[in-house]
C-alpha cells in the first residue's frame, strides 16, 4: 500500500547498540582509573568525564554540537511561541486518510459541479509516490545555521502577518530567510523562482499564485538539488512527485464544515449564492464547491443560485450582492464568502442598505472585521484559519527535514468553526 503521508527517515537509529557502548564505555573508563590511580591520584576523572560527555554526543545524533543545538532551539519554539490569539504557533500537525477515487481525473471532471466527487483530485493530494523524483538528502545537522527562501503569492493583510511570524519562527530555531513577494503575478513568481535557485539556499518555501502551475516550479526547484516545500496553498495532486513536504489549512474540509453549518441554519431548504477567491487558486475551488457539493449531498433541497468572482475590494462585492438581491429576492437566503474581511464587509454592506439582514452570511475566515462583525451578528460564522499557525508549521517541518527526522508528506493545520458562541476565543485576531 502507498505510503501517502511520510517521507522515510534519511539517517539509521543506532539504538540496538547504545547498550553495548555505554557498557564498553564504562569498563575501559574503570580500567583507566585503576592503571593510573597510583601516579595521578584523581586526575583522570575530569578526562574520564569528557570522554563521557562525548560519547554521549555521539550517540544522541552525528551531526555534532549543531543538531544537539537545534533540537534544543526546536523544542523550546515548539513549546514557547504563540500566536497573536494565544494559540501554539508551531503546533505539529494533522494528516487526514485518502478516500478511494470514483474514477480517473478525467472521468470526474465531466461530473456536475454540484457533485462531490467531481472534486476529489482538488481536495486531496492523491498522488502516485512511485514518480517521486530523488528528493535531496537531509544533511541531519540541524536547522541551526540555514538559509531559506519563501515565496508567497500577493501581498494582502494575511500575506504580512504571515511573513512577520515565519520570521519570528525562523529567529527563533536559529534559520535566517528571504521573502519575495510577486504581488499575484505568475510569471514574477517564476521570475522569483528562477532568482531563488540561483541563491542556492538551504530551502525553498512556495505559496503558489496557481494550483495547476505549481508542477513546473516545484520540478525545477527539485531538479536543481534544493529541499522544496510547498505551503498554504494546495498544488495540483502529481506536483507532490517533486514536493518533500506540502503544509497549510485543509480548506476543503473547513468548507465543508462551514457548509455544513449554514444548511443545519437554514433548516434544510434555501438558495445560496457564492463570492470566490481568485479564480484558478486551490482557495477559489475549495471555498466554491466544497460548500456548494456538500450542501448538494447533504442538503438537496438547497439551491446553488450563483457564483461570482469580483475579487476583494469591498465596493465590487458589495455591487454583486446587491445584484443578487434585485434579481433573487426572496428565494436569496445565504452568501458564502471565501474572505471575512473586505469581502464580508461589502456583503453585509449590501444587506443592510436592501434591507435584508436576514440574508445567513458565512465566510472563510479569520480577521478583524470579520470578527467584528461576528460579534455584531451580521456574519453568521466564519471558519478559523491562523496564517500565523501556516508560517510555523512549515518552518517547523523544514528543521524537522535539517535535523533528519521523519517528517509528514502533508500536514495540516488546525481548525474550528468561529461563532458569535466563542469568538472571544479567538481574539485579539491575527490580522
């Protein structure tokens, strides 16, 4: 069976013979301290002591003072770093189990949008691993000392407060880094690709503007012998065949609980339309049809009225609600948003001046406004998804990688769904 989550251990456990060395150890020190203890009394024992101590280094990995260092700065990251919302920022992740596929990629994709299964090879990184490429050797020294690259998508709120805290969780294990930002552009992410490995660091970090292109920059950077780690944003399934590690959120299944959520709030029955992410993203499918699909097999007696993409500027959104409106009346019961910030801000915008408040709004989420307007009621719930807990969880994973460890194929990070119930859980929000 494939092993679809874990990358094997690049180094041999050594621990069937540490018994015999500490007993081999022990006896020449005895040995030693008998032979001499007529010429140099007490002596030997501080020598005694740091043959000791390095035995011990020894044993406890190869890759000398550095890696001891690192696990050390590690663990205390682990267990000390928090997010803004007092939540671990380098929590360990959680890997979920592949379901069977109903058909080929090509079967599927002729099924209606509406269908779950349609979506499989977008929800999960199904991938053959007997195509991986030869991925780089783990140098199993630690992560102390190292240099990385991250590439992210845009720039947006949640773009700077990720990078402040995959800085501060870098600092923090001893790595330095670099961040390009491509502003949403694909060929400048290329560009920034290409300029990356040129820098030959230690690692490259990916967050890709496009799902279906990240085949081609995850193959060059492995091409090119350097660790690379795709994050946030789910590549198509084959890229992992040159990936060593994807983390981030499961935004399909915080969608589908959030779905779920909205139909057992409209009892069932409704029409409900839906605002996108940029179109082409894992988000923009993930936030579309994983709640579209789920309310379809869960609640069929839900009506899916439309899908529009006029981007994150408030006014934009706040026009096509406002369309929607006009042109649904009442059989518009829901919006889903992919953005609980500006996004949201012109739904609710929209719904209060038409005087339809009792339109249930949910978004993906979690930011300041969208908090605000939780604890205001005029949106619904909203998913909890720390851009902070994405930064640490993926430099956790590459120190993991730099001191030899095993480390999961795909790990994701936590969620929950935010209601006006335990919002102040969440809270001061993270941007």
């Amino acid at each position: 069976m494939r092993d679809m989550f874990l990358i094997r251990n690049l180094r041999k456990t050594k621990g069937g013979r540490k018994m015999f060395k500490k007993y081999v150890a022990v006896l020449l020190s005895g040995l030693m301290l008998v032979s001499a203890v007529s010429l140099t009394g007490c002596g030997n024992s501080s020598k005694d002591s740091d043959s000791g101590k390095s035995d011990a280094k020894t044993e406890d990995s190869k890759g000398g003072d550095n890696l001891a260092e690192s696990k050390e700065l590690l663990a205390k990251a682990i267990e000390e770093l928090k997010t803004t919302d007092n939540h671990p920022l380098m929590e360990e992740g959680t890997t979920f189990d592949v379901p069977e596929a109903k058909g080929d990629a090509e079967e599927l994709e002729k099924l209606e949008d509406s269908d779950i299964n349609k979506w499989h090879y977008y929800e999960y990184l199904d991938w053959d691993d007997a195509n991986d490429s030869k991925f780089p050797e783990s140098p199993a020294d630690g992560q102390k000392g190292k240099h990385v690259i991250v590439i992210v998508h845009g720039a947006h709120a949640w773009t700077t407060c990720y990078q402040e805290a995959f800085e501060e969780a870098c600092e923090a294990v001893g790595m330095t880094c670099d961040v390009y930002d491509p502003n949403w552009d694909q060929s400048t992410q290329d560009g920034y690709v290409d300029q990356a490995i040129n820098e030959s660091p230690d690692a490259i970090v990916v967050i890709p503007v496009s799902a279906d292109h990240a085949g081609q920059q995850f193959k060059k950077i492995t091409k090119a012998g350097i660790p690379a780690f795709c994050c946030n944003t789910l590549p198509e399934a084959d890229a992992m065949n040159n990936i060593l590690a994807y983390t981030g959120p499961n935004d399909w299944y915080q969608m589908r609980n959030l779905a779920s959520k909205l139909g057992e709030e409209l009892g069932g029955k409704g029409g409900v339309c839906y605002i996108t992410h940029n179109v082409g993203t894992s988000p923009y499918y993930a936030r579309t049809f994983g709640p579209m699909s789920t309310l379809a097999e869960e609640y069929p007696d839900i009506k899916s009225l439309d899908v529009q993409s006029p981007g994150f500027e408030a006014s934009a959104v706040k026009q096509v609600v406002s369309d929607w409106i006009t042109k649904y009346g009442d059989d518009l019961n829901a919006i889903v948003l992919a953005d609980d910030s500006d996004q949201a801000i012109g739904a609710t915008e929209a719904c209060k001046a038409a005087g339809r408040e009792d339109i249930v709004i949910v978004a993906a989420g979690i930011s300041k406004q969208g908090a605000e307007l939780i604890q205001s009621g005029q949106l619904k719930y909203a998913s909890y998804q720390s851009c902070q807990a994405d930064a640490g969880l993926v430099v956790r994973t590459m120190s993991e990688y730099f001191c030899g460890e095993e480390i999961p194929r795909v790990a994701y990070i936590g969620t929950d769904i935010i209601s006006a119930d335990n919002v102040e859980d969440f809270l001061p929000c993270q941007w």
